[in-house]
C-alpha cells in the first residue's frame, strides 16, 4: 500500500495528541516548521496578554468573513487603503526620562521604542502608524492646553543628557479639553529605515502643560522628585505603533471556494474530504492563539479506484496509473488522495515579544480532494 503524504500542518495537529504513538522528536520539528512559517522563532509564552485593540478584532472577523468571497483580496488592509496580510500592533518598551531637562519646564519625558526586527526579512512593510493614547480625559485641563513635541532619536547620548543635534523634531501639536485625546503619526518612511541594523534609536516624546491657572496652581501640582520646581501631573501615555506589512510567499489571490467544503455525500471508500476539526486546546496552543479557538481544517482520504470517475479530479497521469494498477495491483499502487484545493483563515495571536498580531494564512482548509 502506498503511503499518501499528509501536508505538514495537518500532520503536526494529528500527531501532537497522541505523542505516545508518534516520535517525539518528529514532532517538534513539525511544529517549528509551522511556528517559523508564522514568523516565530519559538511557541510564544505571553508574559501577560495584552488586550486585543478592536481594528484587529474588527480586521480579523471582517477576514474570516471574506474567506468565502471570490472577489476579495486578502492581500489588502482597507482600513489604510495598502497592500498587507499582516498587522501588527507593536508595544512600546521605552520607559521615562527621569532626568531633569533645562530646555523643558514643567514637562515630562519619555523614550519610545518599537522593536522593528519582529518583521522578517521578506516582508515588505506598507505602513506604520504611531498611535499615543491618554487614558484619562483631558477635561482637568479646563481652558488650558498641553504641548506634544515627537523627536525621532538620530543617535545614542549619554543616560539622561539630550543634546538638540542628536534628534529631529517630527510634531509639534497642541491638546486641550476633550475625552480620550490621540496622537497619530505616519512613520512608514521611517519604519523602514528602523529595519536597517544600527539605525533604530527610537523617539523621545515632550508633553509640556502651558498657562497654568491659579487653580492648577493650589490643587494640581505635585512634587517633582528631581527638582525642587513643582510641575502639573500629565495624563498616562499608551504608546503602540501599527505595522502592515505583505508576506509575498504567504499570500495568493482568492480561490472561490467550491462545494466540496460542505463534504457532499459520496461512497465513504472513494476519494474526498472528511471531516477534521482541530481544536487549539488539544495541541497546547491556547495560551497564545487568541482566535480563533480552533477551525474546520477536514483532510483527504479514500481510495481512488479504476476507472477515476470526473468527481475524483483525476490527472492523466493519474487515469493511467489506475489502469496499469488494474492489471499489477501489487506492482503499481493506486494514486494518493490528496488536498488540491485549500482555502486561507485568518489568526490572532501573542507573537514572541507579546505584541499581538492579525495574519492571513494561507492552505489552511482543505476543500477539494483528487487523486494524484
């Protein structure tokens, strides 16, 4: 009988539960295999699970949507107008400033830092956006306003100093009363030049409260550590930066899915998919896939006797094997059933840095059986 291969990632989902049957050490290549095709270096272990934003929600229920629709293209992000199967929201691992600063009164300091080595290699980047958030309203600032100024870090300084040759303002931008206030800022150019080794220092962000009120003057200040100045308390700062990129090798143009997804009814020895839901639970994959919990991935198996009906989407070579098969059955097996039609779905998931990210994947359900 002739062995059939099975494509890799069903193999490792099968395989994975039932580690006392299988070697060991196969599976675990198996699984980096797929893991590297996500771009992970290893099974992501989440330090803590950072709350999905609601684009990627929406981006990602929008594409599970369209894996069925012959005209979408999965290799678009509407939401920004560019090319992409891959959005990332990449946290920002910069820390304040807590040395004090002569050229800025009364202001806060903090370094941003998005780690750009997350992306590979062959991926091209189609946008980034950065996006800063204050948790708290502004509404205390009554008819006062604060000043943003964004700085793009041109080269490391000693701790603490900054010297204005060494950053190049990028915004200067105004905020007063309103709930929520935002900041965003494209830094697609310069997200590019942050994937060049050595070129990365990150930015440095100002927030600097100006015409101070009586009022804020008796019941806002506080006491700066670092100087005997008092300054008015800034709202919390969330900093993330946005990043689509296009995987070229994982991204192909829409397939129509046809009905041999829904398993019509067929001879149960012939050729065609079967039923195979994988849930992540049972490979241990939960505590970073995000969604979906697990998905109908079904497989192929049967026989694919002579003469090769047209259901069975034999190739000529294929027809010609069953015939000489008919005649040395032991000789010449009979051809594989095998996947030849498979459609995308879409993952979230925590990657290695625990920055959660959208991505289109493609062969990940059968919905076609031949023989081949």
């Amino acid at each position: 009988m002739m062995l059939c291969v099975i494509p890799n990632l069903l193999f490792l989902m099968l395989s994975l539960p039932s580690l006392t049957f299988i070697n060991t050490e196969n599976v675990n290549k198996q699984e980096k295999l797929f893991l590297s095709s996500m771009g992970l270096s290893s099974r992501p272990k989440p330090s803590h699970q950072a709350p999905v934003p609601s684009l990627l929600w929406k981006l990602f229920k929008k594409g599970n949507k369209l894996t069925s629709a012959s005209d979408s293209d999965p290799c678009v992000v509407s939401e920004y107008g560019v090319r992409g199967n891959i959005v990332r929201f990449i946290q920002d691992q910069g820390s304040l400033i807590s040395a004090p600063a002569v050229h800025c009164f009364n202001c806060v300091r903090k370094h941003l830092f998005f780690n750009m080595s997350v992306l590979e290699d062959v991926e091209q980047l189609s946008f980034a956006q950065l996006e800063m958030k204050f948790k708290q309203d502004l509404s205390h600032l009554g008819p006062h306003v604060f000043s943003v100024d964004l700085y793009r870090v041109l080269r490391t300084t000693l701790k603490g100093v900054t010297h204005q040759s060494s950053r190049k303002l990028l915004l200067s931008q105004s905020l007063g009363p309103g709930a929520h206030a935002s900041v965003q800022v494209n830094l697609t150019d310069l997200g590019e030049t942050w994937r060049k080794p050595g070129k990365n220092f990150g930015m440095q962000v100002e927030l600097q409260l100006k015409h101070l009120s009586n009022v804020l003057q008796e019941h806002a200040y506080v006491k700066n550590p670092h100087s005997a100045v008092q300054i008015a308390p800034m709202p919390e700062l969330h900093s993330s930066l946005v990043a689509v990129s296009l995987n070229p090798l994982q991204c192909r143009s829409r397939r129509k899915r046809s009905a041999a997804y829904y398993l019509p009814v067929t001879p149960s020895n012939v050729c065609k998919p079967r039923r195979l839901y994988i849930d992540f639970k049972d490979v241990g994959w939960q505590d970073w896939i995000i969604a979906p919990q697990g998905y109908l991935a079904n497989y192929c198996h049967g026989e694919c006797p002579f003469p090769l009906s047209e259901s069975l989407n034999g190739t000529n070579h294929a027809i010609l094997q069953t015939l000489v098969h008919s005649f040395d059955p032991k000789g010449t097996p009979q051809p594989c059933c095998v996947p030849i039609k498979l459609s995308p779905i879409s993952m979230l998931y925590y990657d290695n840095n625990d920055n959660v990210v959208l991505r289109h994947y493609e062969d990940m359900v059968v919905d076609e059986c031949g023989c081949r």
